[in-house]
C-alpha cells in the first residue's frame, strides 16, 4: 500500500489490518525495535480516509467518534445514561433472561461490558467491609506546588464509569505525601480515535488535552499521572501524533515526556504500607498498553506490595491481551472471544477470587468474560487493593 502497489480501500488490506489487536507485544521481539503500534495506526488512517467498506459497525463506530466523543457535553450525557441503566439492573435483567443473547450474541456482550464496570465488592476483612463511606470531601488536593505535585487525567471511561478508581487514586497519592490535582478541561485522551484511524479527531483531542494541564501548570514540568493503561500509552504518543505541528509539536513533547502510571509515579516514593490484605486470593493480569506502551512492568505488582499479607498467585500470560483491545471485541467479536477465552482459562487455572488489571477496557473485558461464564471474579485495579488497605489502616482522615 504504502509503494502504491495496492490501493488503501483494498478489503484484503482492511481484513489485515482489523484483525490486528494492537497489543504492541510484537514491538518487544522486534530485533529493530520497529513501532508498529504508530504504524497500525497509520495504516487504519488511510482506511478512514479511503472510505473503504468495512461494514455496519465500524461505520457506527466513525459516526458515533466524530459526532459523540469530540463534543464532551454529549459524552458526558452519554455516559450519565450508561450510568443511570448500569446500576438500575436493567441491563443485568435483560442478559439474564436470555433475550439478550436471542438478539445478539454481540448485544449480550456489550451488556455484560457495562455490567462489569460496576466493579465487584472486596471481600470483608477483620471485620471491615470493601464497602465504605467515600472520602473525597477529607482529602482535598493541595496547591501545584514544589516537588510532591501531580496532576490527575481522568479519562472517559474513566470518569464515565470508573469514578471509584479515580477517587482511590487521589485517596491513595495523598496519603503518600502527593499534591493532586484534576485540570478542568481535559477530555478523552483520544485512543479509540487513533485506533480506529481517525487521527484528525485524535489530535483535536490531543491539543484540546495539552492546552487544559497547561492552564495549570505553565512550566509544564509537573507529573500527568494515569490510572489507565490505555490513556497512558495514548498521552505518551501525543509526541509523535504531532509531530507535524508547527504550533504543538515541542508542547506535545514536553506533555509526553511527563506521563506516567499511578503505579509508575508511586515508584518514586517509598510506598507506605496499610493494613492486612484481602484473604482471597488476588492475581494480576498485565494492560497491553500499560505493559509495552508505559513500559510499567514490574510497578503495578511493586504497588500490590503495598498491602501486608497479600495472597498473591502469579497469572501465566500475563503479558498477552485479553481480547478487549479498546473496542476491538465489538468489531471483531469471534477473534475476540478466542483471545479472551484463553485468558479466562488461565485466571481459572490459579484459583484466584480477585484479579486486578490497570486498565478499565481489560477490567470490563474480562469481567464480561466472567460474567457470561459464570466464574465467580472480582475485577478491581491494583491501586483499589492499596486503597481499600490504606481504608482499613485508618490512614485517611475524618475515619
């Protein structure tokens, strides 16, 4: 394609390329480090641009990213009603009863997706519940200043349905002696657009992003600190998205240059440890994006480390995708479900009650999995198990 042997709307070039998770684990055992992820990405560009027939979902996906995920009043309503049908039951109520699955396989997945973003309650230790009063109000942010500040990204997903590991991840930097705060602003970090080749609406995001932590911090030198394997990569590769602009191409850099996981900024610190951890036993399964996009390999099991006495099983393949791939298991759903089944094999295969994951897309993906085999797993993210220890330890005010 690229020596213009074969044209971009070629359906033997969109089969390829759609197939592909974008997991990047390829880039790991390239002997020439070739960054194929950048390249894949390049690649579904010039399918979005050719107008190459891909069928009825991936034109929904091009009409709900121009039309939803750029203009963030209608995303936010969008993920307030995803809320609102997540936690009424309904949408539990219909998978359960089978219609769901009599509509769509494809349907009953997204159900249990969403159901899964609930997230599960930890299992009750020395007497203390998973459940608790929240303690946003008691641990205000302190000023951006001097060597401990940090600044917060969100996400959409994020914030759309994974508030609570948000609000653990300020909880859990504050009692580590970090100043955080949260840059009004910001937006979605732009991932599921450059993954599906929509990279003008990426960079729209991008600059949109740069500009909100800028208005915060106007030397630009402070830590953005993510909980979300995929926004992270997606920050971090703000620098090469653009690189053409005359305008945001050093400030791209710069931005880039300070990303990282909570798990990573917790790294710089010695870790204050909380209280006795959870009985069950608790497993963890590595985001693709966190694990070779971040390069955050070892800091997340460092952060669990955190929690005395954490029964601790190690997952094999770990390192491999679950198959969720941002919206991967929706436009590729049988290639999905193999990868996922696998890794549902593996997580039985160690006997855990827990599995904790970085990212919310690996979180909801095998949660689903879980949920449509009938396993009894609870998905949290690792900085959940240190707060929830740190809860219990009574390190947080006003408890």
């Amino acid at each position: 394609v690229g020596e213009g042997r074969l044209p971009s709307s070629s359906p033997a070039f969109a089969r390829h390329i759609d197939r592909c998770l974008g997991c990047r684990a390829c880039e790991q055992v390239c002997p020439a480090g070739v960054e194929y992820g950048q390249l894949l990405e390049a690649a579904r560009g010039e399918l979005f641009r050719s107008g190459a027939t891909r069928g009825f979902s991936y034109g929904l996906l091009r009409l709900v990213l121009r039309h939803v995920w750029l203009h963030p009043a209608r995303l936010r309503f969008g993920f307030s009603l995803a809320r609102i049908f997540r936690d009424s039951g309904a949408g539990r109520v219909l998978r359960k009863s089978g219609l769901a699955r009599l509509l769509s396989q494809r349907l009953e997945f997204a159900l249990a997706l969403l159901e899964s973003s609930r997230g599960g309650r930890l299992r009750k230790v020395d007497g203390h519940s998973g459940d608790r009063k929240e303690t946003r109000e008691r641990n205000t942010p302190r000023p951006i200043t001097g060597a401990n500040a940090t600044m917060l990204f969100t996400g959409c997903v994020g914030a759309g349905l994974f508030g609570r590991v948000n609000e653990a991840t300020t909880r859990v930097l504050a009692a580590n002696d970090f100043a955080v705060q949260v840059p009004a602003g910001q937006e979605c970090c732009g991932a599921l657009h450059a993954h599906a080749g929509e990279l003008d609406g990426a960079r729209t995001l991008a600059r949109r992003n740069i500009a909100a932590f800028e208005m915060v911090d106007a030397k630009s030198d402070t830590p953005v600190v993510t909980n979300a394997g995929g926004c992270g990569a997606m920050l971090v590769s703000y620098e090469h998205l653009l690189a053409g602009d005359p305008e945001f191409a050093e400030r791209a850099r710069r931005f880039s240059a300070r990303v990282r996981d909570v798990s990573q900024q917790l790294e710089t610190v010695a870790i204050k440890r909380g209280a006795k951890g959870q009985e069950a036993v608790v497993t963890y399964d590595s985001s693709c994006h966190l694990l070779y996009g971040q390069h955050a390999g070892e800091a997340p099991l460092k952060t669990m480390q955190g929690v005395p006495g954490l029964q601790t099983r190690p997952l094999a393949g770990s390192e491999r995708c679950c198959g969720g791939a941002g919206i991967y298991n929706l436009l590729e759903p049988e290639l999905s479900r193999g990868v996922l089944a696998e890794k549902l094999r593996e997580i039985k295969n160690t006997g855990a009650e827990i599995l904790a994951t970085g990212n919310p897309g690996c979180q909801m993906q095998i949660g689903a999995g879980a949920l449509l085999a009938g396993m009894e797993l609870t998905l949290c993210h690792p900085i959940e198990l240190l707060d929830e220890s740190y809860a219990r330890a009574g390190m947080y005010e006003g408890q």
